[in-house]
C-alpha cells in the first residue's frame, strides 16, 4: 500500500477534495436514508380497513355550547340507517385518517418503564364498519357496545387491540383474556392491523392501537362510519347530511360544515405530508448522489491527467493495464473508506443535533454500514472511467515526455 499512498501525500489537495465530498455525502445519505425509510413506512403499511372503496365518514359536528348527549347521538344513529343506500351506521368518538379528535395514552407504564404509546378508538360496532380481520378472540357483545364511557375512568372496560400491540404487551403468550397492562381492561380480541392516527416514530408503532366499546356521555366531536350498498356515494352523502342538518339543527357551531368523506379521500390527505416528504428526501439523496458522482468522476479524472507520464512510464517498465486499473481503483478506494469513516462520525453528529431540535428518532446503526456501502459502491462506479482511460495509455507517452 505504500507506493499507493505515497502519491496521494505528495499532491494532498485533490484527495482532500475527494475525502471532504465523500464524507459530505455519506452523512447527509445516511440521515436522509433514515428520514426516508420513516415517511415511507405509513404509505405503504396495511391500514387494516376493510373494502375501503364503501366506506364513508360524516364528522364536523361541532355543537354551539355544551358537548352533544350520547343519547341524541345513537338516535341520530339510528336515523342514519334509514337513508336509502345506507348499509350499517357506527357511531364513534374517534376514528382513523381524522385528526379532529384523537385519544392517546401509554399502556404498560411501569417504574422504569416509559409504556407503549397507543391511539384508542371508541365507538359502536367498528370491527364490522371498518372491515377489520379478527385473528383471535371475539367482537364486542352488544350489551359491551351500548355502554356510554365515562372518560374520568376511560381505561376500565373490554378492548381489542391490533396483533403487532399484542405481541408487543405479551411476549410469551396469546393476548385474549389477559389484563391490559397497567388497566382493568380485559383483551377480549385480537385483529389483524389498524393504523393509528399519528405516526411519528417510523413503522415502529404504526399499528399500536387499541379499540374500545361504547360512547362517551358526552363528546363534542362525534362521527360516524357508515357502510354504503350503492355505488352512488354522492347522493348517499347528500341525503345524509341533510337528515344531520335536520337532527342537529341550530345546535352545530356556527359556520362549520358537516363533512361526508370518503375513506380513501382522508386516507390520501392524513398521508399527503408523508408523501411530499418522501419526494423532497428523494430528490435531495439523489442530488447529492449525483453531484457526488459527478465531482468524483471530475476530480479523479484531472487526478489521472496530472500522472500520465508516471502511469506512461509504469507501462513501459511493464505494467499491464489491469496493473494500472487496480492501483486506481484501490487508491480511489483508500481515499473514499477515509472520506467514509469521517462521513460515519459527522453522520452521528447530526443525528444528535436533529434529536435535540426536532426530536428525531436516534440514527440506527444498520444505516451506517448501509451508507458507507453506498458511498464506497458509488466511490469507485465514479472511478471507473477515468481508470479505463488510464489504463489505455500507451508506453511511448512517457519517451515523448522525455
């Protein structure tokens, strides 16, 4: 290796340049990566939801003054099934893809133990309305379901709870019949998936949801899911809103609309930030991929020009052109595992930095091998020309240089 290092410390500047890109490169690939895999994760996880295509939700029932009684709102219920098209009504407090209510709370939570961070659904008859797949267990009996739900003691009563949820809580067993912990919730089913309604921390807790029977007493942002028999969604949902309009009346907050919204409709708009987001960290790793490519190929080529007499005079001396292409390509690999392990430690730097500001999950290491692989791969594609261009150099350019 020394003869191979040797020029490199003579003429430093060109390395330099080449370390200092490389490592450039390798952190922000490495962040970029991870930030990456976390945005893509929701768009392409199993939501759970059953023939979305028949699936609406009416929400944006906001009241004047006090929270709407659970009793008018199962009337309303009721009603809503009467509406021609209109296949099964669940009436609920929260529901997936709407941001409007949502209830979080951590289960689990033990000294030293931090919990598991869950979204949980209430509402009438949502296994059947969503669609879900029940794996294990059983659905809420109706007795379970028509129960309204104190929220001051909300963490009592049956649950069911999603299979990546239970083989979180319950390691070394089946989840049915056991306590919730940390509650005096019974799991009384599993189902197969259900995407909670926040999404931060990657493909991690994607699925840690919990559902609940029942209705609170009172709640001031009540929706329904509602399954349709008719292709017709648009008349279904103006039909509906007006039997709401009729129900509710003078009692909605002044200027908010009610809306009917298709499934997939909000599922599109609570994924749109991801979406753009993945695009926006696509483009910026290709770019700086693509200028790294681009300023190696550059740096190294004016590298090989400068050394044509010496590489001229190695083939006089006998140097085969493999000889000449495997000397570049190990140089041009010396400097770019520099370059790498320089990248690696400004990687983690910024890591630190994005965790302290913008609450960042900590950089996994499988992502520094995986960007130091990228770089090297890259390091020597980007070499590869000007090394073939080297290794074609004929004897006699180092007489004529004499």
């Amino acid at each position: 290796m020394l003869h191979i290092v040797k020029p490199l410390l003579r003429r430093p500047l060109m390395p330099l340049l080449v370390v200092l890109q490389v490592a450039l490169a390798c952190a922000i690939a490495c962040n970029a990566l991870f930030l990456l895999q976390q945005k893509v994760a929701p768009l392409v996880a199993p939501d759970g939801i059953g023939d979305p295509g028949n699936l609406v939700f009416l929400h944006g029932m906001f009241p004047r003054g006090d929270p709407w009684p659970a009793a008018q709102l199962r009337g309303l219920e009721d009603e809503l099934r009467g509406v021609p098209g209109v296949q099964g009504v669940g009436y609920a407090a929260t529901l997936p893809m709407v941001s409007a209510a949502q209830f979080t709370m951590d289960v689990g939570k033990r000294d030293g133990h931090a919990g598991v961070s869950t979204t949980m659904y209430f509402g009438d008859h949502l296994v059947r309305m969503l669609g879900l797949r029940m794996e294990s267990g059983r659905d809420f009996t109706p007795e379970e379901a028509a129960a309204d739900i104190d929220l001051g003691s909300g963490r009592d009563g049956p649950v069911i709870i999603t299979r990546a949820l239970a083989d979180r809580l319950f390691p070394d067993g089946e989840a049915v019949g056991k306590l919730l912990p940390g509650t005096n919730s019974p799991v009384v089913g599993v189902v197969a998936h259900l995407m909670r309604n926040k999404f931060i921390q990657g493909n991690r807790d994607l699925d840690y949801t919990i559902l609940r029977p029942g209705v609170p007493k009172q709640w001031p942002a009540p929706m329904y899911a509602v399954r349709l028999a008719t292709p017709d969604k648009a008349q279904a949902c103006k039909s509906m809103l007006s039997l709401v309009q009729r129900a509710l009346g003078s009692k909605l907050l002044p200027g908010q609309h009610i809306q009917c919204d298709a499934y997939p409709d909000l599922r599109d708009q609570m994924l749109a930030p991801q979406r753009a987001a993945v695009w926006l960290l696509s483009g910026v790793t290709l770019i700086v991929l693509v200028v790294t490519l681009t300023g190696i190929m550059g740096m190294t080529g004016y590298w090989v020009q400068q050394r044509t007499r010496s590489i001229g005079v190695r083939r006089a001396l006998g140097a085969k052109r493999s000889d000449v292409l495997r000397e570049l390509l190990i140089e041009n690999l010396v400097v770019a595992a520099v370059g790498v392990v320089v990248g690696l430690i400004a990687a983690c730097g910024i890591n630190l930095w994005l965790m302290r500001h913008y609450e960042l999950l900590r950089l996994p290491v499988v992502y520094l091998p995986l960007g130091a692989a990228l770089l090297v791969a890259l390091g020597q594609l980007a070499v590869l020309a000007p090394a073939r261009r080297a290794s074609r150099i004929p004897p006699i350019v180092a007489t004529r240089a004499l």
